[in-house]
C-alpha cells in the first residue's frame, strides 16, 4: 500500500543521524569483506593455490555465511540495533584472526565469521535504513549506505601496496579492519532502534510464505540468486584476471580500478534517486542491464580502455542496483519478517554466490575465466524477466500500522 500523503524529499535530522551511523557499519564492514577478494593473488601465491582451489575456497566460506540468517532472526524477535553491533564486533574479530594466524584452515575460518557478520550487517542496516529514513529519499538513504560501503572497498585498493612489501604482508590489511571495535562504544551509545519495531509474536518465515508473501519473495530470490552467481566470480576475479592474467603490473591494476570503478559508484546516489522518482522497477532493470554489459566485458575485452569502459559500466550497473533493489526488498515485506525475509533473500543470493564460484571451480581450469564468466551472464538475463513479475514500491509507507492483520486477511500489510 503507497502512502498517499506528500513524502518529504529531503532527510530530516533523525533520517541524517541513521544514514551516517550505518554508512560507518557499512564503511568498515565493506573494508573488510572487500580483503579477501583484493588480496587473492597475493593469497593463492602465498598458500600455493590454483585458480580453481581459490574459487572452491571462496564457495566454502559463502557457505558458512548462510550463517548470518540468525542475526536477522534475532532482529526480528528482539530488534534491529543489539543484532547489528553484535555482528559489527564478530567482524572486527573475525579480520583479527585473519591477520594474526597464519594458516589455510584458520584463514577459511576466520573469514567465514567475517562473511556471516557482512551478511548480518547488509540485511539488518539496510532494514533499518528502510524503516527510519521517510519514503520519500529512503532509497537513496540506502544509496548513500552504499557509497559509504564504495568507499570502504576504495581504502582497500588504496592501501594494497602494502601486500607488496613480503609474502605475508597482505595479512596487515585485514588488521585494519579490527581497527573497528575502536568505535563499538560510539555506536552502542548513538545507534537508535528501528521506530517500526515493536515487541509482538513472532511469526515464522515459512507460515509468512504461506499467508501470500511468496509471490514476492521468490522472484526476489531468484534475482538475487542469478546476481549473485555472476557477479561474485566476476568481482572476485578482477584483479587475478589482470596481474596474473594480463600481467599487469600490480599497481597499474590498481590505479585502473579505483578510477573507474570509483567513477562507476556514482550509481548508488543515481539509482538511489531513480528509484525515489520514477520506481525501483524501472531502475533495477537498467542496472541489470548496464551491469551485464561491463561484466561480461571485461573478461571477452583486453584493451585497456576497453577494460577500463567495463569496470565503470560494470560498477554503475551493481551500485544502481543496491538502493533499488534493496528499498524492495525491505518494502514488500511486513515489519515481524522483514529482517528475516532480507536475510533468507540474502541467503539465497549467497548460494547463488556459492553456485557460481562452484560452476568456476569446475569450468576455469577447464575452459577459461572469461568463457566461465560469459556463461554465468545468462542468469542475469533471466532476473530482467524476474524483475518484471514484482509489484511497484516507490512511496510505500512501512511504519504505519495498518487495521487488518495479515492472518485474518490474507493481505501483507507492511506496517505489521
């Protein structure tokens, strides 16, 4: 249901309060789970690891991270704030074991606790975001999140000369990110809970299902899912494809990467606009579209401006795509399963991950990255089609209560 009231277009001072404290979680949090991905080369070099290995590495840590469901559980059933800290400190932790323990199992382990708190911390931020921040600029409060999250990824690449300085350098930059639990106290004393959770009985995701939220939840599934399992090689790979690939030098990689992919983050506040102005459907399948087109581009194209062309349509494709599709997410679900519906949408969008990293483990070595990655592009052809099964959202109102429940009626009201 849309609220038929004039949305303010501008934050208001709590909206402005809720974005900035998030755009901290979200900064840090992108940091950290950005390493793993940054430091593959040095990593696989350093454990003496294929491609291959790599990837069946990576899929074994995305599956740990399903994990991260229960964070969103427990937000559901006790609130969106003590939920969102705690998975904030097992990232610091996690980064720290990282760091300072230097072996492939504690490496596997260590960064699946940091994977499950990224999958906690997205979910449960973006729902806060949703529910504290007006209608009216919700979606591109979730955009700013967002770029907050860019620029965490951005420190990252700024600082990976640092692996350069010995063979187990790269260790170093997951230090940093346990840097964090130095501001777990201003977060504890600032972070409000969500004005749209209320204590009530808890209601079972599958019993949600069942009284009419399906019809939305699979299509979001699936999108996420089929993005997912593109996207994640795709991303993850950059870097191997281009200093161990092409034999660039690393730090032309990286300079090629924070330009252009910087340039390209500018999609969280356009897609965050979009969304508040002309709906989330039209803008996610822009955003599908665009980001295929880098995607797949980088990995068939070998020129260097071709490349740098890619990662910019690449990276504006999949920063448009977060505030559009996220503002959804949380819109088509009732507040008692909001968090939970987020994090089991997350949860598929991480098998998905797993699929596609699976898919490399078995294709790289036999056919390619670049043919691996084309392969994969399909499913996002099949989530422009999903996009088109799911209902409009822009302007809905989720604090709201509204007077009939959805057990009694059938309907799925949000502000329930």
């Amino acid at each position: 249901m849309l609220n038929s009231e004039k949305q303010p277009s501008t934050f208001r001072p709590s909206d402005r309060r809720v974005v900035l404290l998030t755009s901290v979680i979200g900064f840090i949090a992108a940091y950290a789970a950005s390493q793993m991905a940054h430091t593959l080369p040095f990593v696989r070099l350093s454990f003496d690891l294929t491609e291959g290995q790599m990837s069946l590495m990576f899929a074994g840590i995305r599956a740990a991270s399903l994990l991260g469901v229960f964070f969103s559980i427990a937000a559901d059933r006790i609130g969106r704030r003590k939920p969102l800290l705690g998975a904030f400190a097992l990232m610091a932790l996690g980064s720290m074991l990282t760091a300072f323990i230097p072996t492939v199992p504690v490496f596997v382990a260590s960064q699946a606790l940091v994977r499950i708190s990224i999958v906690a911390i997205a979910s449960i931020s973006i729902v806060l975001i949703a529910e504290e921040v007006a209608p009216g600029v919700r979606a591109f409060g979730i955009g700013i999140y967002g770029l907050a999250g860019s620029l965490g990824v951005g420190l990252g690449l700024l600082l990976l000369p640092i692996a350069d300085a010995s063979e187990d350098a790269w260790r170093i930059l997951f230090a940093f990110a346990a840097l964090g639990l130095l501001l777990l106290p201003l977060l504890v004393r600032y972070l409000p809970e969500s004005g749209a959770f209320t204590p009530a009985t808890t209601i079972p995701f599958a019993k949600a299902l069942g009284m009419g939220l399906s019809k939305h939840f699979w299509p979001l599934a699936g999108i996420a899912f089929f993005v997912a399992a593109f996207a994640s090689p795709a991303f993850d790979f950059v870097l191997e494809r281009l200093i161990n690939d092409l034999s660039w030098e690393s730090g032309a990689a990286r300079f090629l990467l924070i330009v252009f992919s910087g340039v390209g983050a500018v999609g969280l506040l356009v897609g965050g606009r979009m969304a508040d102005r002309i709906g989330r459907k039209p803008t996610t399948m822009a955003a599908l579209v665009i980001g295929l087109v880098g995607g797949v581009g980088f990995y068939l194209l070998d020129s260097g401006w071709f490349l740098a062309a890619s990662i910019f349509l690449a990276t504006l494709g999949a920063t448009m795509l977060t505030p559009s599709f996220g503002a959804q997410r949380a819109e088509l679900f009732p507040t008692r399963v909001r968090a939970t519906a987020s994090a089991w949408v997350t949860n598929v969008a991480i098998v998905g991950s797993i699929a596609g990293f699976a898919t490399g483990a078995i294709l790289i070595d036999r056919i390619g990255l670049a043919a691996t990655v084309t392969t994969l592009g399909v499913g996002v052809i099949i989530s422009i089609y999903l996009v088109t099964r799911l209902p409009e959202t822009r302007g809905m109102d989720l604090v709201r209560k509204r007077a009939a429940p959805a057990a009694t009626t059938g309907k799925t009201p949000q502000g329930d």
